[in-house]
C-alpha cells in the first residue's frame, strides 16, 4: 500500500472528533530499506520493539483505535499537544510490555516501567525534521522524544546498525527529513534490520507429523501480495498446541525473497497484535 499524504486540517478535524476520514486513523509504515541505500536524506533512530499508540490530547489508543487502558497519573502527565509513538519497557522487553499494556486493569509496578517514546507530532507543521525538532521541547515524565541523528554513509548507517543489535536493540528506522504527514506503508519510512521482517495473514493450518502429531505443523499464510506460503518454524510448544486462529496477521523473519516472492528461511516471531 502506498503513502497518502495526510493534511493537518484533516488530522486536527479527526482529533476533534469531527469525523474525519478514517487514514487520519492510520499510521505511517515502513517498508524494509534497500541495500546500500544512502542515509544522508534521513533522519535516523533506533527501531523500538513497543507498541505503537497514539495520544490526542485526551485519550491514548491503541493502533486499533481502542483506548489504552493506562493508570490516570500516566495520563495526567502526558502534554496537550497530540503525540504518535511507542510504550517501551526497554530492549527485549516486548512480552512483558505487551502484558501490562493490555490489562483492563492497569497495574501501577508494571506502568512505572513503561515510557512512551514518541517520534511524532500528529498535527505538526512543516516537514519531519522541523516536527522532529519540536518534539524535543514536549519531554519530561513518561515522555520521552525519540533521538534521531543524521548520518554521512551507508558504512557509517551500518556501523551505528551494529552498535545498536549488539546492545540488543532491533535495528534503525530511516525517516526523510522533508516528509510531509502522511500515513499508509511509504518509503518515507524505512526499517533496517540484520533480517527483515513482514506481516501475512493465516489462512490455514498444516498438521504436524511426528513428534508434532496432533499439534501444529505450519500455517499456511498470505502476504499483502497475495503470495502464499508455509511457515512452519519459530514456535514454541505452546503455540504448537494453540497456533493463532485463521485471519489473525502475524509477524515473522526472513532473509530473503525467491524469485517469485516467497520468503527463504522464514520464521515466526508473534501475532501482530494491533491491540
């Protein structure tokens, strides 16, 4: 799916409540970056393994648009000004985060771990290195702006790749400095990863045979392409016994694509809970 360029009239009518078209709803999404790409267009930070929120100076939601069920001195100390960004608990922290996000009862020990490290100003001005900017004066509290940087070269884009994977972060996001607000996959936005990642739909279930008979053996999955392949590897014996149901959208690994677009290598990470 490509970019569509949001307005911040239609952003501001949406978080007023005044029906705004439902992309206003959607965030912007990256798309795996290019080999060799150069990083001098963009503006460049660490890839946080959260889950994306949105605060609209009122109420903060979920992806999905569902509220977030977060204790009220959490809310209280978040700004007037509309935020997009991710609850963090820190790097390889995803399970646990995932837990105390979606109590219906907020647990206080769990959320005075969580910070919501934000990498957007929804209803900003100007493209996203002026909004980037302004962000920086919207900290304090759970609020934490996400650092970007500009780096010189591929070499030095990889390096900084490394640092960040060897102190066990996931990888870098690429954002073009002069993007205008928009939502939808772009490549406005880009990810880079020591293996990339993407999203299918389960379509079906294979059996397991052997020492899975019984269980799971694969799912049977769609990409957003339409391309259909078998995933069978990554999942625990819990997963085995009770594999995420058909129609759910999960998350798994690769390390390339074959010719006619199927994933080589793959390997289930979660369901992409949208929450």
């Amino acid at each position: 799916m490509s970019a569509r360029t949001v307005s911040r009239r239609v952003v501001l009518a949406w978080l007023a409540g005044a029906g705004a078209p439902a992309l206003a709803l959607e965030p912007l999404l990256a798309r795996p970056a290019p080999t060799g790409i150069d990083p001098r267009p963009y503006l460049v930070s660490e890839k946080l393994d959260g889950v994306r929120a949105l605060w609209d100076g009122q109420t903060l939601r979920f992806r999905s648009g569902r509220p977030v069920a977060a204790p009220a001195w959490f809310i209280a100390a978040l700004p007037a000004t509309p935020l997009d960004g991710e609850l963090w608990m820190g790097r390889r922290r995803f399970d646990a985060l995932s837990a105390a996000v979606r109590r219906a009862e907020p647990l206080d020990a769990e959320w005075r771990r969580v910070s919501y490290q934000v990498f957007e100003l929804p209803a900003g001005e100007g493209d996203f290195e002026r909004r980037a900017a302004a962000l920086q004066g919207l900290g304090g509290g759970a609020v934490v702006p996400v650092k970007q940087q500009r780096l010189r070269s591929n070499a030095e884009l990889r390096q900084r790749l490394k640092q960040v994977v060897d102190a066990g972060g996931e990888g870098l996001m690429l954002h073009r400095a002069d993007a205008p607000l928009a939502a939808g996959r772009s490549d406005l936005l880009l990810k880079l990863k020591p293996q990339a990642d993407a999203e299918a739909v389960v379509v079906g279930h294979e059996p397991g045979k052997g020492r899975f008979a019984g269980q799971l053996g694969a799912l049977d999955l769609r990409t957003p392409e339409g391309v259909r392949f078998r995933l069978g590897t990554g999942f625990s014996d819990a997963q085995r016994r009770d594999p995420p149901p058909i129609g759910a959208t999960v998350t798994y690994r690769y390390r390339d694509l074959t010719p006619s677009g199927k994933p080589r290598f793959a390997s289930f990470v979660r369901v992409a809970e949208e929450f």
